[in-house]
C-alpha cells in the first residue's frame, strides 16, 4: 500500500511548486521522532541526532 507523505500544492509565480505534508506524513516524522536510533559499532553518515517537530 502506498501512503501519501506529502502533497504538491499549486505552481507559484516563478515555477516553484510548494508541497506541504500531509497527516500521514506528519504521524510517519513523529514515529521516526519517537523512535531511538540503532546504536551500531560503525556510525553511519545519516544524523544521529533527532531534532523536535514543532
């Protein structure tokens, strides 16, 4: 099944197309938030630190 995570808004002036989360994509970031991170022997190049959602 797919989820939509976000959602593309109309085309501004200019061509830039704005997207906006969607609720999906807003409970998906809060379990990832939520979620602790793998402690691991190697580090990996993704951040480790998990900053709060607003």
């Amino acid at each position: 099944m797919f989820v939509k995570l976000v959602r593309a808004l109309p085309e501004e002036d200019g061509g830039q197309r704005p997207y906006e989360i969607t609720d999906a994509g807003r409970a998906e970031v809060a379990g990832w938030f939520t979620t602790p991170a793998e402690r691991r022997e190697r580090p990996r190049d993704e951040p480790a630190v998990k900053l709060p959602s607003r």
